[in-house]
C-alpha cells in the first residue's frame, strides 16, 4: 500500500499512479511490446539466419567497432575536458562549459550534415586531411567521428561531479608526504575518478550503439562496407521485410540494455565502495 | 536511496556548484597550459567550427537566397509539421512529467523502482527502433494495419506517426528533470497548505508548481528541443512525402541529398538556433537555482 513519506495527508496518489502507468503503457511498453510479439511470430532458425546474414555480421562489426572507438576517445577527451574546466580558470572557460552540451542539444541530423560537408574531399577539414592520403568522409573512420561528436558530453559531465567534490586534503597530504603531480594524479586521484570514468564511457558506448542521424550522412552508407545497424534496419524496413528488420532490432535491443545493466551494476558497486571508505 | 535519476539522463545539468577559485592538484605551468590549449583545440575543432560552418554554409549564397530557402512552400510545411509535432508531443509529455515526478517523490509504494527503470526506456532504446514499433503496430502488415485500412486511416508515412514517434521519444525528459528537484524540496509546504484548508489542486497550483518551476522549464525546453530535433524515429515513420510528412530535419536531408547545400544548412541553421537557445536557457536555469 501507499506509504507517503511521513503523513497520510499528501492526497493524489491513486490518480497519479493509475495516469503514469496508462500513460507508460499507451505510450512505451504496449509499442515496444509489439517488437517481441514479432520476434515470437519466427522460428529460431528464420531469426538466427537473418541476424547472421554476411551484411548484418558487417554492420555489428561496424557499429560495435566503431562506438567502442569513439567511447575510448571520449574516455580520454573527456578527462581532460573534465579536468581544465574544474580545475583551471582561463578566459572563455565558461563558454566552453556551456558549450559542452552542444551535442546533447543538437539536432543530430544537423550533426551529420555539417560533420560530413566539414570531411568530405573539399571540405575545411577534409582538405587538409586528404592532402595527408586521410580520408574521413564515407569511411569507417567518419563513422567513429561522427559517434565521439555525439559521445563527447557523457565522460564530462560524468566526471565533472566526482572530480568537483573532491577533497583537496587528500591531494596536500600526498603532496606534503614528496609525491610529484603526477604521482598525485596517477595514485590519488585517477583511482578516484575510474567508476565515473567507466560510466561515462558505457554511456557513450550506448548511445554510440543506436545512433544513426548524425552516422547516416557522414557513412556513405555501402552495404558490407560503412553500413552501421540501425541503417540496415531501416533498410530491411523498405524491402517490407518487417521480420528482418524486427529480428536486427532485437539483437541490438539486447545489447544496449545489458549495457545500461552494466552502467547501473557498476553505480552500486561504486556507491558502495564509497559508503564503506567513508564509513571506515 | 533517494536519487535514483542521475547520470544516465542524456541532459543532465551539470552540478551547479558555487564556483569557487580553482583549488587542488594543478600541476607545473608547461603542464597547465598544455592541457588548456589541448581542450581548446579539441572543444573547437569538434564544437565551435561546425558551429560557426552550419551558419557560414547557410549564408554562401547572401542573404536573399536563404530567406528564399526558408519561406518555400516546402519549408513552411516542414516548420508548421515540426511546431505541431512539439505542440503535441510537450504538453502530455509535461503532464506525464508532472504525475509521475509527485508520485515518486512523495509516495513509497510496490513497483516504484520498476516504474524508475521502465520511464527511462525510451532513452536506451535506437530512434530507429523507436521508429520501427510504430511501424509494427500501425504498417500495413502490422497489428492494427488491415484495421486501419478498411477504416481509411493512415497512421505510418502520415503525420499521426511522427507525433507518436516524437511523444515516445520526448517521453522522459520532463519527469526527469522534475523528478530531482521535486525530491530535494521535500514537502513541508504542501503540507502546511493542506492542514490549513487548502484543497489538492489548489496546493499543486500555488505551492508545488512554484517550487519546482525551473526544473519544469528546463524539462520542457529539453524535450522540446528533442521534440523538433528528433530525426531517426520521424525518418523510419514519415515516408518523406515532401511538403506532407516531412519535419525540418527531415526537409534538410532532402535538400542536401539534392545537393542544394545552402538550402539545407539554411534549414540547420535554425535548428542550430533552436539548439544554442536551449543551451542558453539551460545555463540560466542552472544561474536560477543555485543557492546564493
């Protein structure tokens, strides 16, 4: 039964909790629900045969590749953006800060185009690149560019809280007792910064996963080639091979969520390891 | 415990901390600048260049050609789909927000955490996918689609199927923006207000809702943001029947796949707008609430 946190008095809690859940289940899980009754309408062999087809084993090979790259450059660019925005003042710092949103806020059709027009042969970018036999645009590397634009703000703002909060005792007492900056950060505070570190980046890697308008421009899209896996679902869905489609959907499905598992397992664990350090 | 909704959200505002002299580990000077002029690198190449290029781009051709770009049947179409599309999609969305935000943060009952973890769905599932299971209720080969047909009714590559794709994708953003603040206020007032007579709505009128107003106005804008941006979901149910179902996104993938450029980013521009706008009511919201 209803326990409001103190009093009884607070009223409204039979309406709201029949709104939210008619509205949860009209608008998320009676759609989504209709994504398994699907997969249940093919045999196991139908199903397994049409997420193992060359074309799909290609997309998840991109698609994973791909993200995982992204998600370990974003590891790695957010720290450090992580790290100058909390720790130094500079000007134009608070312009950044708020910058750092930017993919979170854009639209990310906007995202492809301009990323695309900016590494294409002629582009700002690209021209430059190409003169060095780079080439970005319609490749596999342009898919991971596409995908650490769009990852970029997780690690940061994962990391900026944990790194804020810190204590700076921990870091004088080191310093007090002859450690050197970096055996400072690499000791004492990189430990400290690993759980959200590793958050931020699962989160990229998720997002990564299922994103497609800022990849579908900036890919070139050939089959076998830079096709990522949710352009052959939408593909699959324009032969009409709805069973196809469903099928890829769900192996994907499958692997996003168990990374958001992962994401949450790691959150106790890391709570916990915190509450028992402060605790002792 | 009682904060179960952080870090997952895609848009959560960074801790509004008091912004104190920078204080700890800083490092010798060489190491100092060098990091803060890696990050400067980084942040420009990958933020403020497109930035600036989306405009640059949408201007090549002078001002007259992009106010021409704009005001084409076809992109007063797209602009008049995606505000219908927001129109909708918001204010349930809000309502939902607000519902479910008072219902976890003030009462304890079975099934919360698993309504905690089932609000946030839509947030780990593909747009594509998003897209997909519209098209498996409402296609023609889908549950309701030989229904729907004898009925005249077309939801998949019409513009009831953008309106649901884009309320499924917008779904979390108020509640979880809300929800936090709603949390840490507490409900002391509410109370108060209610042993002294005051009748439920009238307590949610003046005392909630004032209290929790900036987490409301940056839950809506967040989600109206997605709300017109959203591109992948829209793409797998709108069938792109030019000046019909196409939103603005939708409209500059078309004219950047006819090759008009200037057109195209003529279109991103404003999304691009509509993007630092968002931003900007992000950075004041975060100025509003913080503890002076």
């Amino acid at each position: 039964m209803a326990r409001p946190l103190r009093h009884r008095v607070l009223p409204g809690f039979r309406l709201t909790l029949g709104y939210t859940w008619f509205y949860l289940g009209l608008v998320v899980l009676i759609p989504l629900s209709s994504l398994f009754l699907k997969t249940f309408s093919l045999s196991w062999e139908a199903f397994w045969s049409t997420v193992t087809t060359a074309r799909a084993l290609a997309a998840y090979r991109l698609s994973f590749g791909a993200s995982l790259a992204a998600a370990l450059a974003n590891v790695v660019f957010g720290l450090l953006v992580a790290w100058v925005l909390v720790r130094y003042r500079f000007p134009g710092r608070d312009v950044l800060e708020s910058l750092v949103d930017l993919p979170f806020a854009l639209p990310t059709a906007v995202a492809g185009l301009t990323l695309t027009t900016l590494f294409s042969a002629k582009g700002w970018y690209g021209q430059h690149l190409e003169a060095l036999g780079i080439q970005v645009a319609y490749t596999s590397v342009g898919v991971a560019v596409a995908l650490t634009f769009i990852g970029l703000p997780f690690v940061v703002r994962a990391v900026q809280p944990v790194l804020e909060e810190l204590d700076a005792d921990v870091e004088e007492a080191a310093a007090t007792l002859g450690a050197s900056p970096w055996q400072t950060f690499r000791r004492v505070l990189f430990p400290a910064l690993v759980p959200a570190l590793l958050s931020g980046f699962t989160l990229a890697f998720a997002r990564a996963l299922g994103e497609y308008g800022s990849v579908v421009f900036i890919s070139g899209n050939m089959p076998l080639r830079t096709e990522i896996v949710p352009l052959l679902i939408i593909t699959r869905l324009e032969q009409y091979d709805y069973e196809g489609a469903t099928a890829i959907a769900i192996v994907m499905l499958a692997a996003s969520f168990s990374l958001l598992l992962a994401v949450n397992l790691l959150h106790r664990w890391s709570h916990r390891r915190w509450d028992a350090r402060s605790g002792a | 415990m009682g904060r179960p909704f952080r870090s997952v959200s895609a848009l959560t505002p960074s801790t509004p901390v008091l912004r104190q002299r920078a204080h700890g580990l800083q490092g010798p000077a060489f190491v100092r600048w060098g990091l803060i002029g890696a990050t400067l690198l980084l942040l420009g190449v990958f933020l403020v260049v497109p930035l600036v290029a989306v405009f640059t781009f949408a201007f090549q051709k002078g001002w007259a050609a992009y106010g021409a770009s704009l005001v084409r049947p076809a992109s007063l179409a797209a602009m008049r789909l995606t505000l219908l599309a927001a129109v909708i999609a918001v204010p349930l969305n809000l309502v939902f927000g607000l519902a479910a935000a008072w219902l976890i943060a003030r009462y304890r009952f079975r099934g919360r955490s698993l309504l905690l973890t089932l609000i946030d769905l839509p947030f780990s599932v593909s747009p594509v996918i998003a897209g997909l299971i519209f098209v498996l209720l409402f296609g023609r080969q889908g549950w309701f689609g030989a229904w729907l047909l004898d009925h005249d009714v077309r939801v998949i590559f019409a513009v009831p199927g953008i309106v649901l794709a884009t309320v499924f994708v917008t779904f979390p953003y108020v509640v979880r923006e809300v929800l936090p603040v709603m949390e840490a206020q507490g409900s002391d007032e509410e109370e108060a207000a209610l042993t002294l007579g005051a009748s439920g709505w009238r307590t949610f009128w003046s005392v909630t809702l004032p209290k929790v107003k900036w987490g409301v106005l940056y839950g809506v804008i967040l989600c109206n943001a997605r709300a017109m941006g959203e591109f992948g979901a829209v793409s797998v149910v709108s069938g792109h029947v030019r000046g019909v179902t196409t939103t603005l996104p939708l409209h500059a993938e078309i004219l950047y796949n006819e090759y008009d450029l200037a057109g195209a980013f003529a279109v991103a521009s404003l999304l691009t707008l509509l993007a630092l706008v968002t931003l900007v009511v992000k950075k004041f919201v975060e100025w509003r609430s913080q503890p002076s």
